[in-house]
C-alpha cells in the first residue's frame, strides 16, 4: 500500500490469497502489526491474546526485552560469514551452554541449523553415521517435519504427507502411548517387538525417533516408565534414542528439555523453536563421540546457526535462568490445569485435561465420550474464541485437542482473560 491507505485484514487476505500458494495454510485471516509478551495487535489495532505462541516459539514472550537487546547489539556487529568459512563467537558460546545444560551422558556436542526439520534431517544423517544402520522408527501422530525424510518420520498423512510420496524407506511406525485413546504402553511396546520379528532386525535399526510430549500430535505424554522400557531396548540392540524437543523444549514443560522428566538420557537432542526466542535457530545436541562420525564436511548450511539467532538464543538461555522461568512453566501449568478443571465440572464435552508445565491440552469430545472426539467442536471453539480477542490453537490425531502454548512470561491476569475467553466461547458451542 502506498499513500494514506490504510492496511485492513481484508485487503491483505486478498492479496495474500492472490500472491502465496494455498499450500502454506493460514488458520485466520487476521495480520499482525506489532506484539508484545503475550499480546498481538492486528494492522486493524485490535487487541488478541496469544494462546499460540507462534506455534511453540515464544516460550519467553514476544519480544522480550534482553533478546531484542541482544539481537540489535549482534546487527550492529555483523549478520553473517557463514561458519564454514569464518566462524564467530556467539556459535561457540551457545554450543557451550547447550551442551552444559542437555541431558546427554558423558560429554556433548552441539551443531546448529536453522529449523526444526532441518534439525531432525540432520540427526538422521549423524545417526546413520554413527551406526552404519539405515532404518529408523518413530510413533504414530507424531510429527518431524517437512523435508522427504522427516515427513518419512512423521506419523500423519493429512495434512503434511499427501501427494508427496513416494517418501525415503526404511522407516517404520508403532503407536504412541495415549491410554485416553486406548493404546496402552504395552500396547506400544508390542508393536515394537512385533515390528522387529515382521519387518526390520533390530541390528538395521539407527534410531528411534520420539518426542517427549507429542506436538502435532495431541500433547499426549510419554511417561518415564515408558521411557525407561525404551531406553533399555536401544541398548540392547545398539539403537540410539532420538528425543525430538522441537516444541516441548526450552522450558514449555518445567524442564529445559522435557525428557529430564522421564529420568533416562537420549543419545541425540534435536530443538528449536522457543530456542532463540523468535529467529530461527535449530540444533542437534548428542554424545561427541556420535556426533564426530561425520567426516568434515558433511554437515552444515549456509544460514545454520546464523549470529544473530545465536546471539538471540544465549539471550534467552540466560534469561531462563534470571527470571527463573522453569519455576514459572511449572506454576503455569497448575493455573491451567486448575481453571480447565473447573471449567470441566461445567460443560460435558470437555474429555482429559493433560500437561507437564506449561505445556497444556484438553481434549473436545461428545458428551464426555473418548471414543467420539470432536474436530468440529475444536473448529468452533478456535474460531468463536479469534472473535472475542484470542489466538487458539488445536491439533492432534483427531483434529480435536485444543493446545495452550501461551508465552511463559504472560501476566497472570492475561492467562486469565484468556482463559474466560474460552470458557464463553464454549457456551456458544
């Protein structure tokens, strides 16, 4: 737009519908102008509370103050020389406090990229490196990415997987452990066992691919019981165990990295999203000695672990500390789950409220039925809820599950007011 018209959500929807290939989905017509901690304020002026969180990303808030500082002081140095050719500090430095922090045994390396699948493709080249085994294993519902070989891993045909086939193989699926739904852990466990007798010895597995606390998927939580059973069955056969941290790391479940709740220790760790508060930065954490089996060389990109995001990132490590934002994730997730109870008591169709942190859902379903989840319901609730002034977000298998990723650092009035958002828009349902 030029001269003194005005920007309008409608006018941009035109021309982004016009522009961008309807590949790209966008769940609401609405274009943000500007954003702070835990509000967004359209190109209209109106006010939203952001229950999204940039699907994961601002676990510290929009624009916190000590990551804008750190960004605006890394511009103002240089923006990039790529690594590979000459390397900078702000690398190294967050390299270090990763592999300080990361739940691997022994000591760790860190190698950083720019997204989340990135990251995941990474991991599955250093894991086939590693072992010199082609296969991989990952869980129903659960999601890795976009690139070929992470939606291979990705346990959800539509959206993400179809007419994009054929896709890399071997690479096989058991079940995710969500007793709600019926499947138990020894169900899942089964699965595996059968797996290794049908379809792939486990001596040509690489790895096991698993997210702490399912994203996409339905934030269903794997429990330490269940990680334990699984970390015993990669050492008995020379498997590595991959936790993916994309979406529940960097404090979104209490923990730096969720699986610190599950007591066992993976060999890789792949992150991003909330890791630099905003800019895209992605790593893989492992063992050194499974992360040296690259030869040089072959790992790397262009943008990986760009300064700016890294300078982002060390600002938000060390802000994690400071402000003491594991212990707010914690009390986070108790007001959530406490008002969701006691909105529950009220309105049938809310089935299991489940969460570590601050990373909290409930599912919508008919008449307090496991067995009849309700994507409309989720659809109507998400969109009543964009009327009233807050971003909400579902997902899961069933397209059901409505997930909260509001920022860590949110006002407890703003959780609040949002959380009375949608419990009026329920009433509407």
């Amino acid at each position: 737009m030029t001269g003194n018209q005005k920007l309008t959500n409608k006018t941009l929807w035109e021309r982004r519908l016009k522009n961008v290939p309807r590949g790209v989905s966008t769940a609401y017509p609405i274009f943000a102008e500007r954003a702070e901690n835990a509000e967004i304020w359209d190109v209209e002026g109106k006010r939203f509370i952001d229950f999204g969180g940039g699907i994961g990303v601002q676990n510290t808030g929009h624009r916190h103050p000590k990551v804008v500082a750190a960004i605006h002081k890394q511009v103002d140095a240089y923006l990039h020389t790529a690594f590979q050719i000459m390397p900078y500090e702000p690398y190294v430095v967050l390299a270090e406090k990763l592999n300080a922090k990361a739940p691997i045994d022994g000591e760790a390396k860190t190698i950083l990229f720019s997204s989340g699948a990135e990251a995941l493709e990474n991991a599955v080249k250093i894991a086939r490196a590693a072992t010199g085994r082609p296969g991989f294993i990952s869980f129903l519902g659960g999601f890795h990415g976009r690139t070929m070989m992470t939606l291979a891993l990705t346990g959800k045909v539509l959206p993400y997987k179809k007419g994009f086939g054929p896709f890399p193989n071997d690479v096989y699926h058991i079940p995710f452990p969500m007793e709600y739904h019926g499947v138990t852990e020894e169900d899942s466990l089964k699965s595996l066992t059968n797996l290794f007798k049908a379809d792939i010895d486990p001596t040509r597995v690489a790895a096991i691919a698993i997210e702490p606390v399912q994203g996409e998927g339905g934030f269903y939580i794997a429990s330490p019981s269940f990680f334990q059973k699984l970390r015993k069955i990669c050492d008995e056969h020379g498997i590595l165990l991959i936790a993916d941290e994309v979406q529940s790391g960097f404090a979104r479940t209490g923990k730096l990295f969720a699986i610190e709740h599950s007591g066992i220790k993976p060999d890789l760790i792949t992150t991003a999203k909330s890791l630099a508060g905003g800019m895209p930065l992605s790593a893989v954490i492992g063992k050194s000695s499974i992360m040296d089996s690259v030869e040089p060389g072959g790992l790397g990109g262009t943008y990986a672990g760009n300064p700016v995001a890294c300078a982002a990132a060390i600002a938000v490590m060390d802000l994690i500390e400071e402000e003491n934002i594991l212990d707010k994730s914690n009390k986070l997730g108790q007001l959530l789950k406490q008002k969701l109870e006691e909105l529950k008591k009220s309105n049938k169709h809310i089935g299991e409220i489940r969460g570590l942190g601050g990373m909290v859902a409930f599912e919508l379903v008919e008449n307090g039925d496991a067995n009849k989840p309700s994507a409309d319901m989720a659809k109507k609730l998400t969109s009543l809820a964009l009327e009233k002034g807050l971003v909400l977000l579902s997902c899961g298998v069933y397209g059901n599950v409505i997930r909260i990723l509001v920022p860590i650092t949110a006002e407890e009035s703003i959780v609040l007011e949002g959380l009375s958002i949608i419990e009026q828009s329920l009433k509407e349902i």
